[in-house]
C-alpha cells in the first residue's frame, strides 16, 4: 500500500480474525460497519475497503481479535524458494516451527 493509494481511497485487502465459531456473528457486524466483500472463513473474515473502513472496524468491532491488512499474494514450494523472490525480505514461521528439520531447513535459506 502506497500513500498514494491511502490518499485516493482506493479498495483494500483486508481481513479480521476473531475466536473459532464468531466468523458468521463478525460477517455481520463487518457489513453493518461499512465493509464490503465480506467472506466468513475459518477463526476469520476476509472483507473489502479503505484504510478508513480498517481503523473503523478497529474501534468499532466487538469480536475482531485483530484487522489485517493484505500486503501480498505468492506461491512457493520451500522456504529456499520463498526467500530468493526479489521482493520478500523475510516470512513468518509457524507451525514448521516445532518441527526441528523443518526449522533448520528455513534457518538455511534465510542465511543464503
């Protein structure tokens, strides 16, 4: 996201996490907040709108957990692939975390 694009008002990628079981009661309040596109999935909502209709959520939301803010979309098969993209600087380990080869085989691409 660019200041450009915060200034124009332009249509964001956004989505708002909230506890296993709140995603249909969180759609809602989501379109009575003003956001558009709004799609319950699992322990989140994804939805449409400005960084306007991000903060409101923010303040006004009772179930979001947290707002998100899409900053990309990719596809990579390993960690090696991941990391050699020219745009990606680093990435969030999760669950490969508690699996020591897996955890290694990241620590090893991220040194390259």
């Amino acid at each position: 996201m660019t200041d450009a694009q915060t200034a124009r008002g332009e249509e964001l990628e956004l989505f708002a996490t909230c506890p296993k079981g709140f995603e249909a009661p969180l759609a809602a309040e989501l379109a009575g907040l003003g956001a558009k596109g709004v799609r319950a999935l699992h322990g989140q909502v994804a939805f449409a709108g400005t960084l306007a209709d991000a903060y409101r959520v923010c303040l006004w939301s009772r179930i979001a957990s947290r707002v998100m803010l899409v900053l990309g979309h990719g596809a990579a098969a390993n960690a090696d692939e991941l990391l050699s993209k020219p745009d990606v600087d680093g990435g969030l380990i999760g669950g490969a975390s508690l699996k020591p080869a897996d955890f290694a085989a990241i620590v090893a691409a991220a040194g390259k």
